[in-house]
C-alpha cells in the first residue's frame, strides 16, 4: 500500500510534470498564426511545445517550435469542426473539462502556495537538517597493489618492508588498470568493494599496508591505506533540487492536510475507503505552508 507521503510525492511528480509556461498578465501575447477566424497565440504555442510528445521534445528549438505551431493548428482546425458537431455540449466533454479545470486550478493554487513560496535559505536549512540527521560513516582512501599469484604478492610485500615507495612498485608490478595511478582507488565506504578486500582495508590503520596477501576474485592484493575519515556529505550545489522537492513535499502535505480539516472526504467505496484511509494514516507533513 502506497504511503501517504508517496501518494503527495507522486501528486507533486505529476504537477512537475504538467507545468507549462505561464504568460504575465502585462506581457503582450502576439498572435503567431490564424486558422480562419481563429487566431492563435503565443500563449498557445508556449503551451504546444510544453506538452509535445517526449520524442519531439528532443528536436532543436526551431523544430520544436515549427512541429508545435502544426499540432496547435490541427487542434484548432478540428476543434472548429467538433464545435460544429456540438461535441462540446456533450456530458461526456463538459465533465472532462471540468476535471481538467480542477487539475489546472489545483496546479495553479500549488504553484502560488508551494513552488513560488520556497526560498534558497528554507532549501538550505532543510539540507542542514537533513546532513545532521545523517549516521556517521568511515571511509578510507586506499592504494593496492593486483597480482596474479600468491607468491609476487609476498614479494612485493618484501620490497615495501625495504623501503620501496608503494605507488612506485604499484606502477611497475600492479596488473590493475590503474596501476598508472599509483594503484589510487580513492575513497571509498564499506559496500563498494568485495567482502575480502574491504574487511583488509578497512582493519588497517592509516599509513599501514597489509603484511600478508589478500586474495580475492581478482587475483592477490597488497593494500595501503592513506587516510580514514567520516564521509562528508553530498555538496549542496550537488543536491540542492532534491532538498528542495522535500520542502515542497511538505508544504504540499501541510495544504492537503488544512483543506481537509473544513472538507470532509467521503468515499462510498469499502475497498477504495479503506485504501485511501491506510494511505492517509502515514507520516503528516513537517513543515507549514507560508501564509
């Protein structure tokens, strides 16, 4: 069963998804082609390229705009002739309408109350709680050294006991594609390596290289560690839309959540009934919408 957070969350991925350009009221809205008396607008072809097909949506921006212009021309061509018809006045058109006037005007008072109201210090201290919130976790900055054998390994492990510079003998010895970079795996978190590989580097300590082979899928590895640290968290340039679809997600939730409290839901269907009532029992939202 869907959780009501996932419910919202779908809502808002659904809204995102629907936006199209807004014209301001004080902006001009030229007219860009006529279709006998009907004129099309700026508006109306702003809106045609929003709501092309995904595959035309990848053509360059002239071609989007030409194969845009066709679609709206079709639609006003054949919309005439469904006028003519009356298809319009049928029950079946005007309750379409009136859910696609609801779906508009639920998007238009979201975008008023939610995305417009959502500032770059809201979206930061969302980050900073949510980096404060999360476990501690140790990685380590580590070189190896891949071999074939059992026996090169333990030779290499008695040169570096000599005294020669791991990087060096990673470069001459090592058959690991990045030998050329002195064996170098960067930093890395329990998980991203093989079981036996990270529980050798993992058990050493800053400084120190492993005093006996370890042997994996791969061959026999000689492992150095550099350095250990906690994780540091993602950047918040790297970040900072996802926080910012939380802060959305819960000022979304808490306008659902005030709406109903003055309209009660009644839904005659046991199943659907119990289903949406499970759904709106999960986590309520975190933070109020901005007055």
């Amino acid at each position: 069963m869907l959780s009501y957070n996932k419910l919202a969350v779908m809502a808002l991925a659904t809204f995102v998804a629907l936006q199209a350009p807004v014209y301001a009221e004080d902006k001009p809205d030229a007219v860009v082609a006529k279709v006998g008396d009907l004129e099309i607008h700026q508006s109306e072809l702003d809106l045609a390229v929003a709501n092309l097909d995904p595959q035309l949506a990848q053509l360059p921006d002239d071609q989007k705009k030409v194969a845009a212009l066709s679609a709206a021309i079709d639609v006003k061509l054949l919309a005439a002739d469904a006028s003519a018809e009356k298809l319009d006045q049928t029950s079946e058109f005007k309750k379409r309408v009136q859910y696609l006037s609801d779906r508009e005007l639920h998007n238009a008072y979201f975008k008023k109350h939610v995305v417009d109201t959502v500032t770059d210090d809201e979206v930061k201290v969302r980050y900073d709680k949510e980096v404060a919130a999360l476990p501690k976790q140790e990685e380590v900055h580590a070189r190896h050294i891949l071999v074939k054998t059992e026996d090169e390994a333990k030779d290499v492990i008695k040169q570096l006991d000599g005294g020669k510079d791991f990087a060096s003998l990673a470069k001459e010895k090592s058959t690991d594609p990045n030998k050329a970079d002195g064996g170098d795996l960067g930093y890395f978190t329990k998980g991203r390596m093989v079981k036996e590989f990270e529980d050798a580097a993992f058990s050493l300590e800053k400084g120190t290289y492993s005093k006996t082979p370890v042997k994996t899928d791969f061959g026999f590895h000689v492992i150095k560690v550099e350095d250990k640290r906690d994780a540091p968290p993602p950047p918040f340039d790297q970040v900072k839309d996802q926080v910012r679809q939380l802060v959305m997600r819960d000022k979304y939730l808490a306008l659902l959540a005030k709406a109903k409290e003055t309209s009660k839901v009644d839904i005659m269907d046991e199943t659907l009934r119990k289903g949406y009532d499970d759904a709106n029992k999960q986590q309520a939202p975190t933070t109020q919408p901005q007055q």
